[in-house]
C-alpha cells in the first residue's frame, strides 16, 4: 500500500509527510546562517507560532504571527521604493543591481517565513484563497526563495491539477539550482516532481525524480516507497495488458 502522505509546510510534523520535522526551530531560513535586516527581532515570534503549529495549537500559533504580520505589512513597493527580503548580502547585492535607479531596502527573512506560516494555518482553516494570498505575500517580498512556490505546487496539486503543481515544482527547482540559500529543498522539490508525475501517470520521469532526489538524501524511506509504488503501478498495467 502507498505510504507517501504529502504535507503542505516544508515544516509540518507528521512522520509520514515528505516535509522535514521541526527540531527546535521551525524553518530552514531561520535557523541558517543568514544575514540580519530590519525586523530580524521578529523571528523568535514566527518560531513560537510555526513550534505551536506543530503542536495543534492554531489559537496560539496566529498570535504568535500579529505582530510579525503587522510589521511585514507595513513594508510595501512604492515608485521609487523597491522591498525585498533577502538571506544574505549577495542577493541583496542582486536585487539592486537590478534597479540602480531605485532605493532598494530589505527585511529579515521572517518577513517570507511568516506569511508561509500564516499560509499553513489558512490551508488547516480549510481557506485555500487565504493560503494564495500568504504565499503571493511571500514571494513577492522574496522571489528567490523557493520554499512559497514548493508549497504552492503541492497546495495546486492538492486541489486537482497536477499539470501546473508540476510546473510549479520545476519553477522552485530552477530557484533551488540557482540560489544556495533554497539548495536545501531540492531533495523536498524532486520528491513533489516524482509525486506529480505519478499522478499524470509519467511513471520513468516519476522514477527519475525520486533517484535524483536519494542521490541528495542516500535512504529517504518516502523516495524509496515512491519506487516501490511504482513498481506495482507497472506491475498492475502489465498484468492489465496480458489479462486482454
């Protein structure tokens, strides 16, 4: 029996998700060695409200977000104003690069962290729109990260349409490839490909993905019951084929 149970939040606790656990704190980008922005003193709120989360305990856990939000709202593109949210000081470096003409300003990273956050406990409120709307926050204020558009392909995937949660995937893996700070998801992104091209019924591809994805994770029990899944699919069509 198929045993993968794909988890909307790369942090999301249950054992059985493609989604690493939370250990301490809850996010990648906050407990790597990034570069501080203004706002970075938001990022202990963001860890308490993704840890209450994990526990069930969604009351506590938007508390824990008001503040990170209001703040993270209040900083917005204007004509001559550019806001970005970065990891490091190469990407800023990027972005104003890429508009000389334009005062630029970045945020911490618990800016993006914090609208996934409330993109999670908006899918758990069963409000998908809201979810949309957090990641669209997310990514606008930090385009290079992959991590909003991973979890928006498996959200898109999640409601049916496979065709563009794949599309999806292969934007954030571009994102993944190009940027050391989102490097770490690319074992997670390879296993949502493989999920979906299972589901468009692209078995070779489906397996290619999940043997790139062990080569990055050597014994990831998920890879490894994808590939025995599809081994039975193949196994169930010939069977299928010979029975005619």
């Amino acid at each position: 029996m198929r045993q993968l149970t794909l988890c909307f939040a790369l942090w999301l606790p249950a054992a059985s998700c493609w989604a690493d656990k939370i250990e301490g704190v809850a996010s990648h980008m906050l407990r790597g060695p990034a570069d501080a922005y203004i706002g970075e003193q938001y990022r202990a709120e963001v860890t308490r409200s993704m840890l209450a989360a994990q526990k069930g305990d969604t009351r506590a856990a938007w508390a824990a977000l008001q503040a990170p939000l209001a703040f993270c709202d209040q900083q917005k593109n204007t004509d001559q104003l550019r806001v970005y949210s970065v990891n490091n000081d190469a990407e800023a470096k990027e972005y104003r690069d890429a508009e000389p003409g334009v005062t630029t300003i970045f945020v911490d990273q618990a800016c993006p962290a914090a609208y996934k956050a409330a993109a999670f406990l908006a899918v758990g409120a069963n409000d998908a729109d809201a979810a949309f709307a957090y990641l669209d926050r997310a990514q606008a204020l930090s385009p290079h990260w992959a991590e909003p558009l991973a979890e928006r392909a498996y959200l898109v995937g999640k409601l049916g349409d496979r065709a563009k949660s794949l599309l999806i995937y292969q934007e954030a893996m571009a994102l993944a490839e190009k940027y050391p700070s989102s490097a770490y998801l690319k074992p997670l992104i390879l296993r949502g490909i493989g999920f979906a091209l299972i589901e468009l019924d692209r078995l070779d591809e489906a397996e290619q993905a999940f043997n790139d994805s062990l080569k990055l994770e050597p014994g990831n029990d998920l890879a490894n019951n994808e590939l025995r899944y599809i081994e039975q699919l193949r196994w169930a069509k010939a069977k299928s084929s010979t029975s005619k």
